[in-house]
C-alpha cells in the first residue's frame, strides 16, 4: 500500500508541512509509467460546474487544491469531495481532471481507494463480534491464535500473550509501524499478492516500538489491524472481507463499497486515476512527472486498508455508524473513547479504528484517513451529523491543504 501508511513522521519539504509536519503524517499513516505534467487546470471553473445545493466557497476551495502551485510540495491532479447535511441533502463535488492523459473530468462520486479508513469498518466488525459475545476487548490474541504471535529476530520480545484486542484496536500493541514488504514503494510489489499471515511474519522480524500498554504509549500500526483481521477472521469463523460484507456493507446498503477480492487490483468504475510523484533510477523526484499507480493489488494493506468505495458511501457508513445501526450504544461508546495519539494536532485522539477530531469552528468530529497509493482519503461526521468525505488523486502533496479545506467543508453549513 501507501508508503503514506507507513511514512515517519516530521518528513515534509514545504513551509506549510514544516508548521503541521508531525501531525499531517500521523493523519496521513491514518491513515499509502511516467507522464509528463506541465500545467494540468482544472476541467473548468466552478461557475461552469456548481449546481443547485452546492456552496460556491467550498467548490473554489476545492478547485484550489488543484491549482497549479495551489499546494506547497507538489501537484493534486484531481479532487472529489461528498457533503451529507443532517437532514440526508447530499451534495457532491469535483474538480481537477480524472485522468492526466486525456484530461477527463473526475467522474462525480467516483469510486477510490480508502486506505486506512478501512481500518474504521475492521474496527466495527471486531466490536460486533464482542457485543455477540464472540470475544471480548481484553481478551488477548493468544486466546484466538495460539502460538502464532511469537517475535523473531528483532522483534523476539513481541507476545501475542502480553497482547489485548483493545491495544490492536487503538495502537498500543507496540507492533511496528514499518512495513517491511515494501521497503521500495509500492511500485516493485504492485502485481505481487500477500497473504495475511506472511504480512504478519514479516512485521513480528520487527522490533517492537514498546511494551504493549505501557503507560499508555501510543503508535501507529498497520500490523496490528493485519492481526486485528486474523483474530476477527478466527472470531468469526469465515474470512474478514466476508464478515465485514454481511455485518456491515450489507446490513446498511453500502451499494458502493467493497472489499477487494483476492487478486483483485482494479477499481470498479467510474473512478479517477490515481497518481505517484515519479523518480528517478536513484530515487529522486522528477520535477513534472507524475506515475500512473491506478492499479496495484491492495493485499499489502489488508485489514488496514484494502477497501474501496465511493465518498457519498463512506458518508453513509458514517451516520449509520453514529445512528446506531451498527453497533449498540455501549459498544458505539467504547469505539468513541479516546487517548492521546501523540502527533495529532491539539484536541485530537484516538478511540477504536477512529479519530476524534476538534474542529476550528469548534465542533467535534469522529473519522479517519487514508493514504493508499494514488489516493488520500478524509473523512468524518460531526456530532450534529454532518458528513464529508474528502479524496484527492495523489497521496503525496498537499496533506496540509487537504487537511485544512477537510475542517472548512466539516464546519460548513451548506
């Protein structure tokens, strides 16, 4: 998946990610050939496109982030964005090109890879499990998968013993935040198909960031929602993209959302085309150039960030999460309560496979975000029931930007 998933934090080139750099890759972990770019405008100016319900500051907020130069550190072909108001008015955006070659639109509400914010529907499947009494939060993952999670090498001092269900839940586990499978990118594995348990193998040669627990030490790890997947998996008895399908997708009529089957590394249509900065030989950026990164086999990610679906159905999963069609209210409750994730900007935290985010107007948000290569993906709903989803067609540049138009669109009235 993204190197985004898995990128350190304190990495950024420009003014604007100096000033937010540790937050902007902690959100971003949260939540992964070569064309030549010169000057790709947007499809048209926002008077041509808006339409009625549409607010016309959010479309050039928008249109902005695809801009020549309207990112600090690089370029967003396109954008596409989904607004749910309380009363169930949903209102979509686009801007930008679909694809940088022919210079197609974005298709409206078209379908993208969500990353990490896969990582929200594990987390609901797990919480299921436990209000059927399949498991419980403090249960530890030797109880479901005896002798399996043992440390080698590096990792010698990792447990599955010392490990909880809760600590998978909100990164506490200590599992690595590296993904060792793909110490070059995405590109040399695109075509390359990983079993659960080998990403597991991989990550427990790792050493581990802390003890599990201690003292509340929060990091990042998209391991521990891989073996979050397996304890699911063996929870319930069939596979995680199987019970994530029934218990969620279909229980609430996500028609537009899915998890990849095995092999699969396409992206239903209509969607837009995602892209990579390209590099050189020797690794360096090629000033103007972007790669075509569309299609790759999401399995390096798993249970942290293999789905796929459209933003109007993210934000569907959203308020049926926090109507309570999913979960119980003590269960909806426990997912809700959060710690500091340090790096996160002030009054952010951590609950169970969801952020709780404090917004600059005030309001209090609950999402998430993903970086799957070619995409990053924000999402969230504010207490009163307002949901958007924000995608944008590079996973790169521009986390600043995105991140800043992401709390303008949710504190928005339209």
């Amino acid at each position: 998946m993204s190197k985004g998933l898995s990128r350190p934090a304190g990495t950024s080139p420009g003014p604007a990610r100096r000033r937010r750099g540790a937050a902007i890759a902690a959100i971003a972990a949260v939540a992964v050939a070569g064309l030549a770019v010169t000057s790709v405008a947007s499809a048209g100016a926002w008077e041509q496109r808006s339409k009625p319900g549409q607010d016309k500051t959010l479309q050039a907020g928008l249109d902005a982030l695809v801009k020549e130069g309207g990112v600090q550190d690089g370029f967003l072909p396109g954008a596409l964005m989904s607004v749910r108001n309380p009363d169930g008015r949903v209102t979509n955006y686009t801007a930008g090109v679909g694809d940088i070659r022919t210079k197609s639109k974005v298709p409206t509400d078209g379908y993208v890879r969500i990353a990490s914010n896969t990582k929200m529907y594990t987390a609901v499947a797990v919480l299921q499990l436990a209000g059927e009494g399949k498991l419980a939060l403090d249960d530890t993952v030797e109880k479901f998968l005896p002798g399996v999670v043992r440390g080698t090498g590096d990792g010698a001092a990792i447990d599955g013993r010392n490990i909880t269900i809760r600590q998978l839940l909100n990164h506490t586990s200590g599992l690595t935040r590296a993904m060792p499978l793909m110490p070059q990118g995405i590109l040399p594995i695109r075509d390359r198909y990983f079993d659960a348990r080998e990403l597991l193998d991989a990550a427990l040669t790792q050493a581990p960031t802390f003890a599990p627990g201690q003292d509340r030490v929060w990091e990042y790890s998209n391991a521990g929602y891989v073996l979050l997947g397996l304890v699911a998996q063996k929870a319930a008895g069939r596979p995680l993209a199987e019970v994530i399908t029934e218990k969620i997708i279909n229980r609430i009529g996500l028609k537009e959302t899915y998890y990849p089957g095995p092999g699969d590394r396409e992206i239903r249509t209509p969607h837009p085309r995602g892209y990579l900065p390209s590099s050189d030989a020797n690794g360096k950026p090629i000033p103007g150039e972007l790669t075509d990164i569309t299609r790759f086999d999401p399995s390096i990610a798993g249970a942290a960030g293999q789905m796929i679906a459209t933003p109007s159905d993210v934000n569907k999963f959203l308020v049926a999460l926090h109507d309570g069609q999913l979960l119980k209210p003590q269960e909806l409750a426990e997912m809700n309560r959060t710690i500091e994730a340090p790096g996160f900007p002030p009054g952010w935290s951590y609950g169970l496979g969801v952020i709780k985010m404090a917004l600059s107007c005030g309001t209090t948000a609950y999402g998430h975000g993903g970086d799957a290569d070619g995409y990053q993906t924000r999402t969230a709903i504010t207490t009163d029931g307002r949901a958007v989803t924000v995608a944008v067609t590079n996973d790169e540049p521009g986390r600043a930007e995105v991140l800043e138009f992401f709390d303008k669109a949710l504190c928005a009235k339209k």
